[in-house]
C-alpha cells in the first residue's frame, strides 16, 4: 500500500477546543478495530465505524472521504481542517478531518496508522456494493433486471398486506420491436431500448420502480391504484409522442395493468397484467388497458 500525504496540521492558528465527547489518549487496540471494520460489507457502516474509531483515540470531529463516485461523511465539520491522500491498488481517497485541535507528533502517527486500516474494507465493501448493482440492473438500460423486479416485487407485495396499501403493475413492451431490429439493425434497437429506458425512469415517481425484464419488455411496479397506474401510462405515451426517435421511427408502446389483490401471488398479478396488455395489442396498440379487477 502506498501512502501519499498532502497534510497541513496548522499549528499556528488559534485552537479550538469543544468538549470531546468519547476522545480518550490511550493506546488503540489494532487486532480489535481490524475486526470491527470488518464486521460488514455495507461501505456506510465502514466507514461510520472508522469515524467512531478515530473520534476514540484522536481529538476527531469529522471527517469526510472520497472515492472514486463514493463520498462519506462522518461526525461535525468544523474546527481546524488537515487533508490527506490514500493511494491503494493504484485508485486514491481523499481524507478530509475535521479537528478539535491540532495534532500532536505522536497523534499524527496514530492517525496516519489508524486511516490505512480503514482502507482495505472500504474499498472491499464498496467493490461488493458495486457488484452487487450490476448483478440487479440491466446494463443497457440502467433499469432493474428480471431477478430484481422478482425480489422487489415480493417486498412490494409483503409490504402492501402488512400496511394494507394499494399496488398495481403496469406491463410495456415495443411493439414491431422484431421488425425495427430487422430493418435498422441491433445497434439501432438498442438505441431504442436505452431511449425508453431513460423515458422511463423520468416517468415513474420516486415511489415505483421500472424493470426490464425481457427482450423489449419492461415491468412499472407502482405503490398505488390503477387510478395511479393509468396516469402513469398516460404519461409514458405523451412523452414517447415528444420524442423525435420515437415519432421517426413509429417506435410505440402499449401497455397492460393489474392491481393486487389480497392473498393473490405474484404470478397471477402479473399473468392479468399480461392479458390487459394483449387487449391493448388487440385495441390498436399505442394505448392502455387495465385488467377488470377493482379491488373493493
């Protein structure tokens, strides 16, 4: 590990000195915070038990990290401030602290042995978190893949029958998807797919969720009733007439929906999204349908 410092401690400046609040000088047990730090996989927690750490043995009040797209921030920011650098398998952290005082030599030390500990699990916790959101997201459209709409579904579903919420889903796909790829070529339809996929995300409310799960389909769990859910394909369909790829090419969508019902399984929520879709085909496509079902 390479340890590259850019430190300015500011020994000149006057001290500022607030109450620290569980600092204590004494010698840190380094086998004991190894272990703590690698307690968890979550890069948050980490880092939060690094900052307690610190803030244990050093006149700490904050730090904040960065690394590569990861930013962490632990404890108050204020006081004196000193920067460092961590080079580890050659991507580089940025360390600010945030300083009851300034440090000693001997304190200096302790931190620069301290902070090199934290490096391995962060960077371990958020190399798994990253793999982790490849292996949920689909990487053409940055929407959630099959597996993922599967789990979240259940949560959506357990979540509804605990608090007795309304849930709906809505089912799109492309039509003439074969023909445009035949046509224009894959490259063409991938453009397509990745267009709809960012029409999408800025179609739903932070509340639903969008999965690709198919080929040129595409599943909206939506936490609401098929009132929401039909405003949201109303909305899909005005934005998909805005877009000038869209309206060239006669890229068009029709979509089908289903509202959950009590006791019922996923299989079955979806199986009644996928017939209203189908009816939507059987309308003349670019349009909705929703399935029969009203909940009481």
């Amino acid at each position: 590990m390479d340890l590259g410092l850019a430190t300015d401690f500011y020994s000149d400046e006057p001290r500022y000195q607030p109450e620290l609040l569980g600092f204590q000088s004494r010698d840190p047990d380094f086998v004991q915070i190894i272990q703590q730090l690698h307690e968890s996989l979550d890069p948050r927690t980490v880092f939060a038990c690094f900052g307690k750490v610190m803030g244990q043995h050093l006149p700490i009040l904050g730090i904040k990290l960065r690394y590569n797209k990861h930013q962490f921030t632990w404890g108050r920011h204020q006081g004196l401030s000193i920067q460092q650098q961590l080079v580890h398998q050659g991507k580089t952290a940025c360390i600010e602290y945030s300083l009851a005082a300034p440090l000693q030599p001997s304190q200096a030390r302790q931190l620069q042995q301290l902070q090199t500990l934290v490096i391995q699990p962060l960077f371990n916790a958020t190399q798994f978190q990253e793999m982790s959101q490849q292996a949920m997201y689909d990487s053409l459209t940055r929407l959630g893949n099959r597996h993922y709409y599967i789990e979240s579904l259940k949560k959506a579903i357990a979540t509804s029958t605990r608090h007795d919420n309304a849930l709906s889903i809505v089912i799109l796909d492309l039509d003439n998807f074969k023909m445009l790829n035949d046509v224009h070529g894959h490259q063409f339809g991938d453009t397509v797919l990745s267009e709809f996929g960012i029409l999408l995300t800025k179609a739903i409310r932070n509340t639903d969720q969008a999965f690709r799960v198919g080929g040129d389909e595409f599943v909206v769990v939506v936490r609401g009733d098929l009132a929401a859910a039909e405003i949201l394909c109303r909305r899909v369909l005005q934005a998909m007439s805005r877009l000038t790829l869209f309206e060239k090419h006669q890229v068009q969508t029709s979509l089908g929906i289903s509202q959950w019902k009590s006791d019922e399984t996923a299989c079955s929520l979806y199986e009644r999204a996928d017939k209203a879709l189908y009816r939507a085909k059987a309308a003349g496509r670019r349009c909705y349908r929703a399935d029969s079902y009203v909940s009481p």
